[in-house]
C-alpha cells in the first residue's frame, strides 16, 4: 500500500492537487505547465539519496512553524524533491533525520506535511510526499473541522459556477457575469483560507500549506492578496 503503482508518475503533475470534481482538467497527455515542472525536477534527479534525504530533512525545518502558499517557489522545490523522495523511497531509508516537531506520516511514512485544498470535506488533507488523504475530513480535530468544513461548502458553491452546464448558464442570464463573480468571491474565500485557517493548522501540525489558486475559475496566486 506504500507504493501505489502511479507513484513513477506523482511528478507528471507536480503542482496540481487532484481535484475530484474537476476531473475534465486533467489530460492523459502532460500540459505545458506539467512539462516545465518536470524540467525543474530534473535538477533534483542529479542528486544522490543522502543528499536528497538531507535536503528535505534541513528545509523541512525551515518550513517549520509557518504557514505556505502552495505558489510559494520553497514551497514549489520542496514539492519536486519531496515527491522524487517518494519514488525512491527515501523515508524508509532512515537517511536524515527531519525535525522532531514533524510526526511520521501514516500514508507514506514521510514527515507530516498537509495541505490545504478546496476539496477538504471530500479529500481531507493532501500529503505533500505521496499525494494521497493524510488526514480524513473526519480526523481533522473538531475545532478546525468544523472551521474547514463551513469554508468549504461555501467555497464548492462558488467552484461550482465553472462547472455549470448549459442549462444552468442560460439560467444565469449574464454567464461571464456570473462567472466573473464566482472569481472574485474565491479570490476572497482562498485569501481567508491563507489568512484565518491555514494558521489553525499550526495548532496541531508543524507546518502546513494551502493552495492559494482556482485554475477553473482562472484566480491566480497573484490575484489572492492577504
Ligand atoms: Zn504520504
């Protein structure tokens, strides 16, 4: 169960967190975007398993006691390196010891890094090594849960306006209106994720990042002020 069969391919999608609804985003055949990263993931590729292991090991303590933009360029080459580790099977070499503060993680056996998505009542949190749940939605203590889970309905409600079908278009009248609409409220929903409960993660976890964009409803990191 450590190593799912699609773990050769986690770096196919480096910065994308699997978003269940959204399924039509993804293609069998890698975006530009998905090429770049594997471009940038080349240059970890050079790297040994102890240097590898050491790396994440020292820049785990770096994230540490903060929260992170998922845009955020350590948070970005954490990703890559984190990910190639999951292939090789870094953690259970026991080659650099990570900071105390980060427990192992029940998915992978990686140190315990969540994310933050706008799939967290379905998905709960992301494991930033292999991908998958490393917390259900029914794990995440109660105080927190219950902060995430009134977020997330309202922030399904405003994704759902990308995925409207023909009808419900027509229904709105003015689409791009609504559409336009739906963006500015995530904007202002994911700038409360950023601002309000990615720090109340910092209550039970050592550090935590949370996905600060909307590729379907087209709201960049950049449009996501705190
Ligand atoms: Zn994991």
């Amino acid at each position: 169960m450590f190593f799912p069969a699609r773990s050769a391919t986690l770096l196919d999608k480096p910065l994308a967190p699997r978003h269940a609804g959204c399924m039509a985003f993804e293609s069998e055949t890698s975006s530009p975007l998905d090429s770049l990263w594997q471009e940038y993931g080349r240059a970890f590729r050079d790297w040994d398993d102890l240097t590898l292991a050491r790396w994440l090991a020292q820049t785990l303590g770096q994230l540490e006691g903060k929260v992170w933009r998922l845009s955020h360029p350590l948070v970005g080459a954490y990703r890559l390196a984190a990910q190639l580790g999951h292939e090789r099977a870094i953690w259970f070499k026991r080659l650099a010891t990570p900071p105390a503060a980060y427990a192992e993680s029940p998915c992978c056996r990686a140190p315990f890094l969540p994310l933050l998505t706008r799939d967290v009542r379905e998905a709960g949190l992301i494991c930033q090594h292999c991908n998958e749940t490393l917390v259900p939605f029914a794990e995440i203590p109660a105080p927190l849960r219950e902060a995430l889970e009134a977020w997330g309905q309202r922030y399904e409600s405003v994704h759902a306006v990308a995925h409207w079908d023909d009808r419900q278009r027509r229904r709105a009248g003015n689409y791009d209106a609504a559409y336009e609409a739906a963006a500015q409220q995530a904007e202002t929903l994911l700038a409360r994720a950023g601002n309000e409960l990615a720090p109340k993660l910092l209550n039970f976890y050592p550090a935590a990042v949370w996905e600060d964009q909307d590729e379907c409803l087209d709201v960049r990191p950049e449009d996501v002020s705190l």
